[in-house]
C-alpha cells in the first residue's frame, strides 16, 4: 500500500516536471535573447571606440583633413550615443525580466503566515491549517 503511494508521489512529480519544463526553458529563453543582443551591442560599441581611436591617430599622423576628421568624428559619436543609449534599454529590459522571475518564483514558494506550510498559487485558504489567504496582497 505505502508503495503504491509512492508510485503515485513519484508519477505526480514526473508529470509535474514534464509540464513546467517547457514553461521554465520559454522564460529562459527570453532572457536569452535579451543578452544575446546585449552582446551585439556591446561588440557594435567596442567597433566604433576603435574607429574613433583609429580617427583620431589618423587625424594626428595627417592621414585625414580636419573638415573630414570634424563630420567623421561627429557621425562616429552619433552612432556610439545610439548604440549606448539601446544597451541602457537593453539592460533594463533583463533587469526587468529577472525581476518578474523572481517575483513569479516568490509567489509559487509562498508559504502560510500561520503554520508555514507551503501554499499554491493563488490559493485562498491554507489547505493544512485552512486559515484565509490575502490574495491580492502576494500579488
Ligand atoms: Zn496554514
């Protein structure tokens, strides 16, 4: 008998497991995407600090005229506040995502204020000790 309710347990947990997965690599993936831009623009801003270095010793060797050295440097330095500006909205936006995982992990892990146990989501009542829930206070 107590094996056959370890089985159940057990079968519970596989099916659990089987169902969040798929949500838990979908919210992965996200934050995934996020930095893998985040990289491309970092590598973008790394590409325009080196050109304007480059400029800047071409300009001083006498490689480049100062009008083309003044409207190259100018556009150079456009291009790097754009590129700046998108990782700061990049950066925000894993910020972000990292928070709603952690308020999402905190709300599946709250527990009773009365006995501890541990509660699902959005329950109204504690199913060990049956106290009421405040549900839109976990929100
Ligand atoms: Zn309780």
């Amino acid at each position: 008998m107590i094996l056959l309710y370890l089985e159940t347990v057990l079968l519970l947990g596989i099916v659990i497991v089987l169902i969040a997965y798929p949500l838990l690599q979908t919210r992965r993936s996200a934050v995934a995407a996020n930095t893998g831009e985040t990289e491309e623009l970092l590598l973008r801003r790394d590409r325009l600090y080196s050109e304007l270095r480059e400029l800047e010793f071409d300009y001083r060797v006498g490689k480049v005229p100062p009008e083309d050295y003044q409207e190259l440097r100018r556009q150079l330095e456009n291009d790097a506040a754009r590129v700046l500006q998108a990782i700061d909205v990049e950066v925000k936006e894993i910020d972000d995502e990292i928070e709603r995982e952690v308020r999402h992990l905190r709300e599946m892990s709250t527990t009773c204020p009365s006995c501890g146990a541990t509660l699902t989501a959005n329950a109204r009542f504690c199913a060990a000790c049956g106290a009421a829930l405040k549900v839109a206070a976990r929100r």
